[in-house]
C-alpha cells in the first residue's frame, strides 16, 4: 500500500483499469494493487475497482509489475469474476410470505 508523509501535498494517483482479453489466451490487466493468490486454475487479483478472479486452465502469469499496476496472465481463460463483498441475499416474494 502507498503511504504519504506529512509533508507530502500530492494526492495519490488512481490508476486507470483495464481488462483485455485476447483469443481467451492471455488476460491483460492494469490498475492492479495486488496478486491475493495464485495457481493454474485461478488467479485473484485486487484492483483499483475492487477483487476480481481469473479462472481457467495452465495459467501462469507472463507479466507482473505492481508499480505500473498491469498483469498479464496466460493460458486457457475460461471466467473474469469482479468478487464484490458479499451482500445479504433479498428474500423474494416467497421467502417474506413464508418467513424463509
């Protein structure tokens, strides 16, 4: 995480995000913050709009710079997920009739 001193007057730049997608082959990202974890079926990411996921298969990463915020993986893409933080489920019109 960046952090400022006391002295320092300029703000924090937010990087720009961006996902790109290439024959479902290799996934390029920027405004990346962080790799959470990693292997061949999955890869989490954060960014500057929140978590997302990346499934598939034989993934790897080609490319990581943090400083830059971009990631490249490469392999079988099969999902991109933006993972928000979970929220309560809306009961339907069933579930407030029958109390479930």
């Amino acid at each position: 995480m960046l952090t400022r001193e006391k002295d320092d007057l300029k703000p924090l730049r937010q990087r720009a995000h961006l996902v790109s997608l290439e024959n479902r082959e290799r996934a390029s990202f920027t405004g990346v913050t962080d790799v959470e974890s990693f292997n061949e079926e999955e890869v989490v990411l954060l960014t500057e709009q929140g978590a997302a996921m990346l499934s598939g298969e034989e993934l790897h990463i080609s490319r990581l710079d943090l400083e830059d915020g971009q990631l490249v993986v490469e392999g079988r893409v099969l999902a991109v997920e933006y993972i928000d933080s979970p929220r309560p489920a809306k009961k339907g019109l069933f579930g407030r009739m029958f109390g479930k």
